[in-house]
C-alpha cells in the first residue's frame, strides 16, 4: 500500500484514464525522502533569517548613540544570532550524522 502516493489515475468513461502526478519527484518515496528534501529548504532560509538578525543588531548598535539601554538591547540581539548560527551549524551536522548512522543520505557532506 502506498501512503505517500504521488500519482492519482482518473479513468473517464469511454476512453484511456489520465493521470496526474504529484509534484514530488521519484526521490521522496518515505519519510526520510521528505526531511531531505524539506532540509534543503528550512536550512537555507534559517540562514537568511540569521543575517536579517545579524544585521538587524548591527544597525540598532549604531543608532544607539551611546544609550545604555539600547546597546544591551542591541548586543544581545547580535549575540541571539551568534548562537543561532552555532545553533543552525550543530543542527545541520547532527541531521547529516543521522542520514550517514541510519542510511538516509550521502553522509555529513
């Protein structure tokens, strides 16, 4: 049986039945194929949403004008992002040691 079906067959009445495919490709036939495929997404976009942070705190650092209170505001908005990224790196590591444990990829890199 399939769950994950990517093609639907619709017979009309006289004539040939048509089909129409998913749009997922051949590759996604299970679960681990989606977290792939889904990974190659999350990722690169967790990586632009770092920047914007980055870049975020950078600019209110300078526009703090010497204000205590907004150049804290300021670096630990800049260090929230550090750790992000520590975060984003640790997590994509861990997920390509997983594939390479359980089968599921090409391995770490």
């Amino acid at each position: 049986m399939k769950y994950l079906a990517q093609a639907l067959n619709i017979s009309n009445e006289g004539g040939t039945p048509t089909q129409i495919q998913g749009p997922l490709d051949e590759s996604v036939s299970s679960l681990g194929g989606i977290i792939t495929k889904a990974l190659g997404f999350i990722m690169p976009m967790a990586g632009i949403v770092l920047l914007f942070v980055l870049i975020s705190g950078g600019y209110d650092y300078m526009i703090s004008q010497g204000n205590a209170e907004k150049m804290k505001s300021a670096q630990a908005k800049i260090t929230s992002g550090v750790i992000g990224f520590i975060l984003l790196i640790a997590s994509f590591l861990i997920t390509r040691i997983i594939a390479l444990i359980f089968g599921l990829g090409e391995g770490i890199f």
